[in-house]
C-alpha cells in the first residue's frame, strides 16, 4: 500500500514508459506515411475513433470499478481479522482460567502466540503466486519491486512459525498443504481438551469456539479472492480495446489535423501519445489492483496489520518488549 500522498512523478512515468514508446512509434508511422508518401487514405473520420473510444473508456471504468471493490473487499476482511483477534485476546484471557496463575498465564500465552502462528501462516499462503498474478510476469512490475521488499518472500515460513509454536506442532504442521487451516484445527483440538479439564466453562467454550469458526470464515474469504482472478474474459477485452484505440486514434487525429494545415498533421504524435497513455495507465492501475494479496506496491498491508495485531495481543499478555510497528519505507510503501 502507498501511504504518501501520491506516488512520485519519477516512479509513475518510468511505470509507464515501455507503453509511452509503443504510443511514439503507433503515432509517427501513419503520420510519416501521411506526411511523406502522401497516402491521404490513411486519414479516417473521428466518428469511429470516438464510438471505439467511448467503449474503451465504458470497459475500462468498469474494470477499474470492480478491481477496486476486490481490494477493499480484502481491506474489509482484514479490519474483522483485525477485530477479531482483539475479541480472541480478551476471550482467551478471560474465558481461560486456572488456579495456578503461573499456569494460567502460559495457557493464555500458549493460545495467542498460536494465533500469531496462524496470522503468519495466513499471510504467507496470500502472497503465494498464482499463474494470473502481474507482479512477477510484467516487466513494469518487476522493476518496480527495487522500491521496496515482499517480506514473506525474504523470509523462511517454518523459521517464523518457530517463533509461536512448539517444535512438535510445527513439524506436524510445515507438511500440511493448508497450514492456517490446520493452525485453527489445532487452536479447536486445545479449546476443546480446555473444556473437557474445566479450563473453560461449557457456556464460554461455545462463545470461544463461535470466535474461531469465524477465523475460519474470514481466511476462507481471503482465499476466496486469492484463488478466484478478476473474470479473464474482462480483462482480456479491456486489453484488447485499449490497443484498438492506440491504433485508430492517431488515423483520425491526421485526419483532424489536416484540416488545420498540412505541416499540423506533426501534432498527431504528441496528442495521440498523450490520450493514449491516459487509456494505457487506466488499464494497468487496474491490472496492478485486482491481486490485493499478490505482492503489489498496492496490496492490503496484511504484514504491517499482522505486526499491529502481535503488538496489541502480546500487550494484553503484560509483556514490554513489544516488537515496534511496521512503517512504510522512504517510497512510502508498506506492505
């Protein structure tokens, strides 16, 4: 996510500028052909431009409209993971009780640290890659990536894991396909073996029980997005019409131009190129927003949030060295 103000000129264009050189080159060769060869047929009638226009701007709005709802979708499922990890550290202190504070108290820490686990595991299966995802199969993107760090990619899953669980939870879980799944699975394994030694009041092991079934839900709903892509049908014609445009525009700009003079036939270039790479910066922002979970410049922060939450919890467990919060690097990016 940025968290400037805007993103710098000086990022942004250099984003843009392989489609900036495409638009010189679409622009200057019927104009030149136009211009040299006198090939006046090469000039078209705006009305075309403008109908292949107007649904290209219609199909691209509409794209950019759901991407958009994808991502706050995913912003909507993080703020109740958010909630609901605050509601599991009040429940788990709370709920759990002991005679033995010494042994209450590592029960409490047992529970939360395995919640961390679970955060953990969640976050790195969401920046997995999948064959739709533009990150790392767009060269713009790639190069963009110098301006900040995916952690989950820079790190090792089982020696984060380590931090939360015991070695032998987490040799059973690094050979599950589904680690968060099983993370919960084992989070209900413990509630209920709590229950059955009157760690937890029957009456609060179903409230504590209801709160991790909609853990479950809320991670169901983030691989719900992940594994299902922006519809390829849409994205493809989007595509497909914003080409189409870069193609016809400068053909019906010679043939505006022309009326003017022939030597302003030359403004055909510049005025094609800009037009056009408003249509082309349309059509990446929403590529480059329809994955919130990829590892995008523009993803949901799910590691800052992920640190926010440890930070919260392990404050409710009376701890002081409390790790200090994510904060977006100079590029203002945070992830």
């Amino acid at each position: 996510m940025n968290s400037g103000r805007l993103y710098k000129l000086q990022h942004f264009i250099p984003w843009t500028r392989k489609k900036i050189y495409y638009l010189i080159v679409i622009s200057a060769i019927p104009t030149a052909l136009y211009y040299f060869l006198d090939l006046k047929w090469l000039a078209i009638p705006w009305v075309p431009v403008a109908l292949v226009g107007t649904a290209t701007a219609f199909i691209a709005g509409f794209r950019n409209t759901q991407t958009y709802n994808r991502l706050w979708e995913a912003r909507q499922i993080w703020g109740a993971i958010v909630n609901n990890s605050r509601a599991w550290g009040i429940m788990v202190k709370d709920m759990v009780r002991d005679t033995d504070a010494s042994i209450e108290k590592a029960l409490h820490q047992e529970l939360i640290y395995r919640h961390f686990a679970w955060l953990t595991a969640l976050r790195f299966q969401l920046r997995e890659s999948r064959g739709w995802e533009n990150v790392k199969t767009r060269s713009y993107n790639r190069e963009y990536l110098k301006y900040y760090k995916v952690p989950e990619w820079e790190s090792d899953l089982s020696e984060e894991l380590k931090k939360y669980m015991n070695d032998v939870e987490l040799a059973n879980i690094i050979k599950k396909k589904n680690k968060a799944a099983q993370i919960l699975a084992l989070q209900s394994a413990r509630l209920r073996s709590l229950n059955e030694h009157g760690k937890i009041s029957d009456l609060n092991y179903v409230e504590i029980q209801a709160l991790l079934k909609e853990l479950y839900d809320q991670q169901g709903k983030n691989e719900r997005i992940k594994n299902f892509p922006y519809p390829r049908q849409f994205a493809s014609i989007n595509v497909m019409f914003v080409y189409l445009l870069s193609i016809v525009l400068p053909l019906g700009f010679l043939s505006e131009f022309s009326k003017i003079g022939t030597n302003c036939v030359w403004l055909t270039i510049p005025v094609s190129v800009v037009v056009g790479w408003v249509f082309f910066t349309l059509e990446q922002i929403g590529e480059s927003t329809e994955n919130p979970f990829e590892g995008n410049a523009n993803d949901v922060p799910i590691t800052s949030m992920s640190r926010a939450i440890e930070i919260d919890l392990r404050d409710m467990l009376g701890e002081e060295n409390l790790p200090e919060p994510l904060v977006a690097n100079n590029n203002n990016i945070l992830m």
